[in-house]
C-alpha cells in the first residue's frame, strides 16, 4: 500500500549541477505543478509522462534546480542593455540622493545582461535528455518514500479495522437479548394501553413481532463483518487502492447508522456510535493512500 505524501530528490552534475526536487501531498486525481529555468519549457510534457508511469494519484510538485559551472562558460554581456541600465542607475541616483548607487555585480545579475550559457542552442538537446533521464531516479525515490509511509499507514488501517470488528463482536452480543427487551416493554407499554381502550392478545403480538423485525440488526452486523474481510483483502492488494477503501468506508458508514437508527437499547446505541467514530478514523487515515 502506498501514500500520497513524499519526498524525493537526485543531483547530477555534466558541464552543470542540477537537482530534481519532488513532493507529494494528498489529491483525488494525480496533478503534476512543474517549475523549471527558464529555457527548458518544453521539458513539461515528458515530466508529465515520466511521472504518470510511476504514480496514479497525489498532488506532485515537481522542480528542476540547475547551475552552470561559470569557470566553464564564456560569458556574453549584452553591453546596450548593460548601458541602459547604467543611464538609468545614474538620472535615479540624481533624482534621489539617498539611494544607493548601483553596483556592477547587481546589474549583472539582472535577467538578460548576461547570458551564462551561449551555446544554449547546441548543448540544450544534450542537457535535455540528461535531466530527463534522471528525473526517473527522483521519481524512484519518491515512490520508495511513499511505499515507507504507506506501511506505517497500513499499520494504523489494520489497528482500526481490528477496533471495528471487536465492537461488532460486542455489538452481536448486545442484539442478542434486544427482542426479549422490546417485547418486555412492550408488555409494559400494553398494560398502560389497556387502562384506556381494548387490545387484543393477538394485535399486540403482531405489533411485537413487527417491532422485532425492524430491530434486527443482523443482517447489518453481517454486512460489517463482511466488509471487515474486503478492507483486510485490500491492505494486501498490490496497486492503487485508495478509491475502493474509501467506498468501502462509505459502505462501513452506512451500516454503522442503520444499527443506531435500530438499535432500541441504549448500549447497542453505545456501540454504534463508539463504531462510526472508528470508522471516521479510518476514512481520515485512508485519505492519505494512493
């Protein structure tokens, strides 16, 4: 089982560093945000593609670091710009004194004066595929960061289903003395009715066993159990599950209040209540899963 949530990296270095940077945090689908330098926008749809193979769901955010080594390059000022800049630096520096004077290392660094890569045209097909074929590696770290925190999840999953199946353990118990509960207040209820108006012994065992029809719970304790054995079947099950837990806690849910609604005994009520906090528990937990 895997989680949504993650990290994972990998740094190269040929003629320049650069570093892959993925995070991953929980989503309905599987959104890809990408941020790369500037010149390597056509790097977007093989990221996409790259990263649909390894993962079905989450909300990854990808980014693409990278630093040329400058003792490498023949830097080219672009000198008209450069001298704009300078022209304009000084009618500021006239207009209002206190500011400080530009310096040359700052104007440099301003986008467009110098390009530290010339050769952009000729080496970027090259570079380009070295950053796309190590992107697998962060994508590889990040899974494996992912199936790490899916284990622990699936610890926590399989405590809170082992919660789930103890009180319906107690729950089959409660239920068991629920008709002989009802039809004792009923009797009560019957020797109040006939102070004031005529009730035969045989209505009032049809309306006891029409009561006790609708109370039995049952059928709802064994469709809990059975849902029990599918959440444990999909912890095993390789590949995404998180779409069929999160059904199936709907499914949980759904039982959980038909026994509250049925339940004509305070400590059956007890139980079904105690049952759907753990199962909110466990819809929260399985949020997280892919």
């Amino acid at each position: 089982m895997e989680s949504m949530t993650g990290f994972g990296s990998f740094s190269g270095q040929e003629r320049a560093s650069w570093t892959w940077t993925l995070r991953s945090v929980n989503s309905k689908g599987l959104e890809i945000r990408c941020r790369y330098p500037q010149g390597y926008e056509d790097l977007e749809q093989k990221i996409r593609e790259c990263l649909r193979s390894f993962f079905t769901r989450g909300s990854i955010y990808v980014s693409l670091d990278l630093t040329f080594d400058l003792m490498q390059q023949k830097p080219r000022i672009n000198i008209p710009f450069l001298e704009e800049l300078c022209l304009l630096s000084q009618q500021l520096q006239q207009q209002y004194p206190r500011l400080q004077p530009a310096r040359i290392d700052g104007l440099i660094n301003v986008r467009g004066v110098a390009e530290i890569n010339p050769d952009f045209e000729e080496d970027h097909d090259e570079m380009r595929v070295l950053f796309l074929s190590s992107l697998g590696n962060a994508a590889e770290a990040l899974k494996k960061a992912r199936l790490a925190e899916g284990e622990k999840i699936t610890a926590c999953l399989n405590d809170q289903v082992n919660q789930i199946e103890a009180l319906i353990t107690e729950a089959r118990s409660q239920a068991a003395v629920q008709p002989e509960y009802i039809k004792k207040r009923l009797k009560e209820g019957l020797a109040l009715i006939k102070e004031d108006s005529e009730l035969s012994e045989e209505r009032f065992m049809q309306e006891v066993t029409a009561c006790m029809l609708r109370a039995d719970v049952r059928e709802e304790l064994d469709r809990l159990t059975a849902h029990v054995h599918t959440a444990r079947e999909l912890f095993t099950e390789k590949g995404p599950v998180g779409r069929k837990l999160d059904f199936l806690c709907q499914e949980f849910n759904r039982e959980a209040n038909t026994l509250c609604s049925k339940s004509a005994d305070i400590e059956l009520t007890r139980i079904g209540m105690a049952l759907k906090t753990v199962i909110d528990q466990l819809r929260e937990q399985i949020q997280n899963i892919e």
